[in-house]
C-alpha cells in the first residue's frame, strides 16, 4: 500500500537512491534547503530542518518521515553537527509526534560505531560466522563527532518511541555507492550498499510494522562488519546484490 512519504535532506545522494526505484511507489513530499535543479516526484518544499515552523508545516498529511537531511562530512566540526544533525533531528522528532505522523526513519551511519574497528575489533576479525559481527545490540562507539551526531539521533529516536509511541527504525547506512562497490577497498566492500538495495531497504521501513529498532543498511556482501539479520527479520528486507560479484 502507498503511504505519503516526507523525505528530509531529499536532494542527496541517499535520495536519490531511494527515488531512483520508490519514485512511483509513494506519495512523495521532499524537503531540501536548496531548490530543486530538475523535475522532482511529488511536492518539493524548500527550507532548513531547524526551522521548526517550516518543517511542522511540511508534515502536514504525511504517514512516514524519512530523515536524511544534515551535514554528511565525516570530518564535521561540531558547531554544524550539533545545528544541522542533532538540533535538526529533534526538531523532525517533534514536529513528527506534532503532527501525528505515525512513523519515522532515520538515517543513521556505520560512523556510530566507528571505533569498533580498532582495539580488540579490527577489519580482520570481521567474518559472518564468529562473534564478532556488529548486529545493532551494541553500543554505540562513534569514531568522530559526525558520528556522536548520528548516535544522539538514535537515542532521540529512542526517546520519542518511548515517551510517544512514535515507531522509529535507525538505519546505520554502509558505504553507498551507485553502479559497483569500491574498487582495491576491502572496507568499502565489506559495507557497500548498492542503490537498489538502499532503496529496498527504505521501503521495507516504510511498509513494515515494528517499535524501535537500528539496522544496518548493507548489501548482502559476502564479507560483511555487519549483521543484516534483524533487517531481514523484523523489517522482511531482502537484498540482491553482493560486492563479491563484482570485479
């Protein structure tokens, strides 16, 4: 069943994977703070997430929100972390339960637990078999302050499901990348979610019924860091591209 869908931050390179398949699919409204440069689906609705009128106004009639907008940079300083990611991300929360949108996706990132890959956990040691596969139960460990604005998301995400009853997934995106996986990259192939797994995956959080739950947003990659199991139970996600079938 089509839901209407209000996509934050729909201008990226996540929308547009998720448009590329999910175009036709649902009602679409877009939100970006730049105006479109071609022929979107849907409402497109210019303004910034921290502006808590604009963003309430844009989740008028919406079913599902998909939060992707912020400041993607790894390598972001803090003053812009905490306006674009934490403070914009609260502000969709409660414009969300405002609203009585029954649903909201967040666009988390493998950055939240970043720091799992050193210590006692390296690259090495990841194998789909031992106990070493991330499957969203840990904690988060982010390996930069890009990634302590993705974990508080997750945490405000946990608190307006339990205050509210707000259903919530946090998706830790891997490494997206359109057309193959990353080439002479062991990392980026082991985290490579393809475009139309991306946009499946979304999908499935939009249509499947659930409470709270972080997933990992990667392809079925033969050498994985990450569990896509609870994607697979909870949300039916069932992916169809591997980065070992590439060369």
């Amino acid at each position: 069943m089509a839901q209407s869908v209000l996509l934050t931050g729909a201008a990226g390179r996540v929308g547009d994977a998720i448009l590329a398949d999910l175009a036709d699919v649902h009602e679409w409204r877009l939100l970006d703070r730049d105006p479109p440069t071609g022929e979107q689906p849907g409402e497109f609705v210019v303004a910034d997430i921290t502006d808590d009128e604009a963003v309430r106004e844009a989740m008028d009639g919406i079913d599902v929100v998909i939060h992707l907008a912020g400041d993607p940079r790894p390598e972001a300083p803090w003053d812009s972390v905490l306006t674009n990611n934490i403070d914009g991300t609260q502000t969709v929360f409660e414009a969300a339960v405002g609203a009585g949108v029954e649903k909201v996706v967040f666009a988390s990132s493998n950055h939240a637990v970043g720091a799992y890959e050193t210590d006692e956990r390296t690259p090495e040691m990841y194998r789909e078999d031992d106990d070493y596969l991330l499957d969203g139960t840990e904690l988060p460990r982010p390996g930069n302050l890009y990634g302590v604005s993705k974990a508080a998301g997750e945490s405000l995400g946990r608190y307006y499901h339990d205050e509210y009853g707000l259903t919530v997934a946090c998706v830790r995106i891997g490494n997206l990348t359109k057309g193959h996986p990353p080439i002479d990259y062991e990392r980026g192939q082991a985290m490579w979610l393809s475009y139309r797994d991306c946009a499946h995956l979304f999908d499935r959080c939009i249509r499947a019924d659930y409470g709270y739950e972080i997933v990992y947003g990667i392809s079925d990659n033969d050498r994985k860091y990450y569990s896509i199991e609870r994607a697979r139970a909870v949300l039916g996600y069932e992916p169809r591209d591997n980065s070992a079938e590439h060369d």
